[in-house]
C-alpha cells in the first residue's frame, strides 16, 4: 500500500483519507493538505486513518495539530476508527479515549 493523502469536500463537509506510513513525511503532506482544506470554509472534518499502516510520533504530532488548526478557527475534527497499534499510542498520548473523559479527538466508527 502506498503512503498517501487524499481529501474530498462536498458542501460544508471535508473527508481527509490517510493511507500507508504516517512518518514525519507523511505528516508533512497532511499538515498542508489539512491547511487546504480549512480555507475552502468547511464546517466540519472527519480524518480517516482506518487505513494507516504504521505510525509514529511524528504522525501523532500531525493529527494533533490538525485537531488544534481546525478548533482555532471553529471547524468540528472527527477522527474513524483507527487500527489498534494507533489507537493506542493515542491512548497513551491521552489524544483519544474510548471511555469518557477528556479526550482531544471524537472517535467516529466508519460503516462499511
């Protein structure tokens, strides 16, 4: 699978899809397309990661500073299910939670 970002805006509603290594370079990619997205005047983001292979801190720095753009300007961040390898290290970061409490990011089941 290769390692990619795609996004697609339909109305005041953005999808941003990430597939493959969420690396420091994919991070890069999604920080700018992310940046894009904003500027189109959405109202709310749902990022998909269901399809993210591997992930490291530096991708976990790019999803969280999607959440925080996107809060700063008063756009609703959503976050699919991601694979369990990421959804721990979110856990573990405190960056999601499937329990209640405080938690950065809505975690959004994605139906087939």
């Amino acid at each position: 699978m290769q390692s990619g970002v795609t996004t697609t805006v339909v109305a005041e509603s953005a999808l941003v899809t990430v597939t493959g290594e969420l690396d420091i370079a994919l991070a890069s990619t999604l920080r700018a397309d992310f940046q894009g997205v904003l500027e189109q005047g959405v109202e709310t983001v749902l990022l998909d990661i269901s399809g993210v292979t591997f992930a490291d801190t530096a991708g976990l720095d790019g999803l969280l500073w999607c959440r925080q753009r996107a809060v700063g300007v008063g756009v609703g961040c959503g976050l699919t299910t991601p694979p369990p390898a990421l959804l721990r290290l979110m856990q573990v970061a405190r960056a999601a939670s499937m329990s209640r409490g405080p938690r950065l990011f809505r975690l959004v089941r994605r139906r087939a």
